[in-house]
C-alpha cells in the first residue's frame, strides 16, 4: 500500500504541473519608470497638443488679428477723413498748413486705436497703469511710421526711386504692411499684457 502511494505522487506532481500556465515573461525594460522607451513615451505625451488646443489658439489668434484690423481701418479712416476737413474742407481751418493737419489728424486716430483696443480688442488683458500703456501704445505706432520713413528713405537714397508710384508702393504697401505687423506683435505681447492666461496664448 505505501508502495502504490509512492508512485502516485510523482504522477500526481506531472499533472499539476502541466495544469498550471507558465506566467509570460514581462519585458522589465518597457515597464521600469526610468527607461529609455518609457522616457521617450512620456515625454511625447507631455508635450503633444490637444488638436483642441490648437485650434482654440488659432481662433484666438485670429479673432485678436480682425478686430485689430477692424480697428485699423476705422482709425485710417479717422486719419485720413480729418486730415482732409481740416485741409481741404468748406471752413479751410488749416489750408496751406499740411503738417498741422496731418499731426492733429493723426493723434486723434491714435487716441482712437487706442481706446477701441483697450476696450474691444484687448479687453481684459489692459494693464493696471494706464500711463504706462498709454506710452507704449505710442511708442508702438511711432515704430509703425518709423518703419514706413525707412521704407521711404530706402526707396529714394538706396534704390534711386522717386516717382509717385515708387513712394505709393514704400509707403503703403511696404511700409504700411511692415509697420501694421510691428504694431500688432508689439500690442500683443508688450503693450497689452495685463491678464497672465491671455499671454499664454
């Protein structure tokens, strides 16, 4: 009987040995925390954009962009309106005064841009000093003519180029291009940077 139940036993063994699956074998290197595959996982994760994200940054972008153009073309219109009433107008208030009548013109469509800006393009991202933006503000649109003068004195000095045309192509539409884009980066990122979350963007 003992003899019977000696030999069972490694039957026994064989049996439950086939029955039980041999755990797989798991890759240490694909689940240490600190492996390169793991790294490089993590860090495509970290820093890959939502495609929601994305696309609320370009409308942002894009929202900000029109209306500051909207904006733009309201103030040019004030510019150039004025400029004429003063000049050519039924009263002739400044006739025969050009530079006169381009200064005033000119600051009353930049007090404009700017409050329409600071209260429509940019609202909620003003600054708390007022005279500070303000100052930036003008700094910005003196770089805007600044830049359209460069084009002008290229135009003549470098170029050798002084006809109507020449002077209507650096002035408004090289220059004109140029100094819109310099004001719109320098609004955005210098002059109206009040809100933390909306300079982010």
């Amino acid at each position: 009987m003992i003899v019977s139940v000696t030999k069972a036993r490694p039957e026994a063994l064989a049996r439950t040995t086939a029955a039980d699956p041999v755990p797989p074998r798991v890759n240490a290197a694909s689940t240490a925390p600190d492996s390169p595959a793991a790294f490089s996982d993590d860090a495509v994760a970290a820093t890959a954009e939502p495609p929601t994200a994305l696309g609320a940054r370009l409308l942002a972008w894009l929202q900000e962009l029109t209306q500051f153009g909207l904006v733009g073309a309201l103030a040019f219109v004030i510019d150039s309106g004025l400029f004429n009433l003063l000049q050519h107008g039924p009263l002739g208030v400044l006739a025969g005064h050009p530079n006169t009548a381009n200064v005033i013109s000119a600051c009353v469509a930049t007090c404009f841009s700017w409050v329409a800006n600071r209260s429509w393009t940019y609202r909620g991202r003003t600054q708390e000093n007022t005279a500070r933006e303000a100052f930036l503000f003008a700094f910005a649109n003196a770089g805007g003519i600044l830049i359209t003068q460069f084009c002008l004195l290229f135009t003549h000095h470098i170029l050798g180029l002084s006809g109507p045309l020449a002077d209507n192509i650096a002035a408004y539409f090289v220059g004109f291009a140029l100094g819109t884009a310099f004001r719109f980066l320098f609004y955005h990122y210098v002059v109206f940077t009040g809100d933390a979350a909306s300079r982010d963007r």
